[in-house]
C-alpha cells in the first residue's frame, strides 16, 4: 500500500505551501521528492513551504530529501522554509544543523 505523503498544495501570498503527512524514511523517501517537486511546478514562487506540522517523524533519508530539494530550490532562484515541525522533527532537524541551511518557522503564516 502507498502511503501519501503531500495531501495538498497552495500558492498564498506568492509562497507555494506544500502539505506533508506521515512519516518520511527511506522507504518512501523517493516518492516524497518526487511528489514535493510536481508540486512545486517549476518553483515558480519565491519561496516554497514545507509544511510539517503533520510529519510524524523524519529519518536521515528525509533529510537527504530536503537538501536535495533545497539545492532544486536553489538553482531556480527559490527558496524552501520549513514550517510547523513537531517538536521531534524539529529536534532532528536542529542536532543535524539545518537550522543553519533551512528558515524553520512555526507556522506557514509566518513567512
């Protein structure tokens, strides 16, 4: 069974919020990237949000994704913030150093 892990997208103030949910890890990781860059078009806005708040827990696959998003980003002149973290993720986030690659906010409605 897949598991989906981008329920939804928008575009809000110019910034393309993406919606993950569940668990990111090596299994899905793949189809996580595949489906956060579909999502993100051509990374058309400035600035796209990684909403977590509904990510329940990431592995170091996960964290692969990101920055290989975050170097797709890049190289279309867009930004990735990471929004919502659970306090596990952010956890994660913050011992790996992402804090210091990464804007992580509390809320998309931060940006």
């Amino acid at each position: 069974m897949k598991t989906k892990t981008v329920s939804n997208y928008e575009v809000v103030d110019g910034a393309r919020i993406i919606r993950l949910t569940g668990i990111i890890n090596a299994q899905n990781s793949s189809s996580v990237q595949e489906s956060v860059i579909e999502a993100a078009g051509e990374w058309e806005e400035s600035i796209t949000v990684l909403d977590l708040a509904a990510v329940d827990y990431v592995s170091s696959a996960a964290l692969r994704v990101f920055m290989e998003l975050w170097k797709c980003a890049q190289s279309a002149g867009s930004e990735i913030v990471l929004a919502a973290p659970s306090s596990g993720v952010r956890e994660v986030l913050e011992l790996t150093g992402f804090q210091n690659v990464f804007r992580i906010v509390a809320s998309p409605a931060e940006i």
